[in-house]
C-alpha cells in the first residue's frame, strides 16, 4: 500500500466498538441517519477482510482497503462524515484485545486525520449485561 492509499480528510469518524457498548445502536440509529451527515461503510465485511486479519505480520487485503479508502474519499468529498463503526476494530475481545495495536497502527496508516470515537461501560454493568 502507498501513502495514495489514505484518505486524509478530517471527516472520517472511526467508532471502535467496545463490546456492550450500544455498538449496535449507534450503527442502526446514529451513523445510518443520513440526516445527521453520516456515511457509513457501505460493506461491514471490508474490515474483517482489509484490517482485522489474523496474522500481525502480513499487510491487510490491498483491494478491500483502497474500496474502503476510496468510499471515504467520494464520502467526504460529498461533505458526508464516513464512519467505520466495527466491534472489531478495539481488538479481539476473547483474547483481551491481542490485536489491538495492530488494529490502531493500520487505522492511523490508512485515516491520519480521522476523529476516534470510543465507549467504555462500568466494568460491572457490563459483566451484569
């Protein structure tokens, strides 16, 4: 991937979707209201495949994130906010979030100038859930 592989505009909202944190209702309630200027990620799947792979080591698919990056270029261009709303992108739960840095490096690399948005819940409150 190449630095034409960014999309450096500051309208791309990143939601790292802690587990039990109304992930699901920001995605079906906030981010999918187009009348609040939100674009979401067309394909949910483009994460998986493009960021959240399994090996550290190797370089996501290259095809789904220039499909990523180039919706949030023609997003943003429109003067939408792109969000990425994925429970993945805080890292694998079941493994405390091995993954995590990772996950934060290729987000960096790829949307420098996105705005972060991240939840946490009551450590108990969400065991109780």
């Amino acid at each position: 991937m190449s630095a034409a592989d960014a999309c450096t505009s500051d309208r791309i909202l990143l939601h790292l979707g802690y587990h039990k944190t109304a992930t699901t209702w920001f995605q079906s309630e906030l981010f999918a209201r187009a009348e609040f200027g939100f674009q979401p990620l067309g394909d949910r799947n483009l994460v998986h495949r493009g960021l959240c792979i399994p090996q550290p080591f190797a370089a996501g698919r290259d095809d789904d994130l220039r499909r990523i990056v180039a919706e949030a270029e023609d997003a943003t261009a429109r003067g939408r906010c792109f969000v990425i709303s994925h429970e993945r992108l805080s890292g694998y739960p079941a493994s405390g979030g091995f993954d995590s840095r990772m996950l934060a490096d290729r987000l960096q690399r790829h949307f420098p100038n996105a705005r972060i948005l991240c939840l946490f819940r009551e450590q108990r409150a969400m065991i109780l859930s």
